[in-house]
C-alpha cells in the first residue's frame, strides 16, 4: 500500500507552527482553503488567533485552535 505524504503532513510531523504563507482549512469550512496573512497572536481576552483571507478577498479572525494546516 503506497501512502502519499503531503507537505502539511510534514510540518505538522515536526510540530512546525502555522505562519504567513500556510494554507489552513477551517473546521466549519471543510474544504475552503483559507491563507494565512498575520499571525498567529494573541488577542486581549488571551485568545490565539490568525488572520486568514478567503477566497472571495475577506479577511477572516480565526481561532488557532479551530484551523488545520492542509
């Protein structure tokens, strides 16, 4: 059985944090690629959030905790 790694697959492996640049896929979107533009950082009431933006152009605060690197 061949098993396909992704680079994703990878940097979660090495415990490599989301940044600007990553794509990132939200657990209420599932496969709505979103791309990360600031972040992540941590908000006055000590949330960790990112900044994405979607595909129609929005810019979209997420919760860390609620995205996953795809």
């Amino acid at each position: 059985m061949d098993t396909q790694l992704t680079i994703a697959d990878v940097l979660n492996d090495l415990n490599e944090p989301i940044g600007v640049g990553d794509c990132v896929e939200h657990v209420t979107k599932p496969g709505e690629m979103l791309l990360v533009v600031k972040g992540p950082y941590t908000t006055i009431m000590k949330h960790t959030v990112l900044d994405v933006r979607d595909k129609k152009g929005h810019v979209l605060r997420v919760l860390l905790e609620n995205v996953h690197r795809i």
